[in-house]
C-alpha cells in the first residue's frame, strides 16, 4: 500500500501544473524559462535602475501551488536623489 500511494504521488505531482499566476514586482517582471509544471522555476528581474531585494526565484510545488515568495524592487540611489533634492531647495531659499 505505501508504494502504491508514493507512485500515485509522484505521478500527481509530474502532471501538476502551477500556471502563470506569479506576481511580479514592481518595477520588475517574472519569468517562467522552465515552464510552470511541477519543479519549474519563476525569475524575477527587476527593471534597469532597481535592485532585486529578497527571493530571486520560486518553485512549482506538487500541490499546484507556487512556494511562497518574497520579492521587491527598489530604487538605486533613492537615498541620494531624496538628499540631492533637500539640498537643492534649501539652496534655492537659502532656509529649510
């Protein structure tokens, strides 16, 4: 009985199919190279001028599902752009 019910498994997991229901970040996409059954792989990529923050991938698992993801793109040099910014209206009015 356990080797009938780990076939059966098996074989639901091979023709399990996850579909592209990924979330993309924003300011990035999602990938599925592999494809979206079982064991597959989705990318993520963010657009020039971000930076990937968290996973960079997730998996199709057996039940259908794709394994929990965290993922976000953010800005190169916000920081700087918010303090360049700052300083050139502190400039401009000479007070702040």
């Amino acid at each position: 009985m356990f080797m009938c019910s780990r076939v059966q498994t098996v074989l639901f997991s091979y023709w399990t199919d996850c579909g592209d229901t990924v979330t993309a970040p924003h300011n990035g996409n999602v990938t599925y190279d592999t494809g979206t059954t079982f064991s597959s792989v989705a990318q993520f990529k963010c657009d020039e001028g971000y930076n990937l923050t968290g996973d960079g991938s997730t998996v199709c698992l057996g039940d259908g599902y794709w394994q929990d993801y965290n993922v976000s793109c953010t800005i190169i040099g916000k920081i700087f752009t918010f303090l360049h910014g700052i300083e050139s209206v502190c400039r401009h009015n000479n007070s702040f």
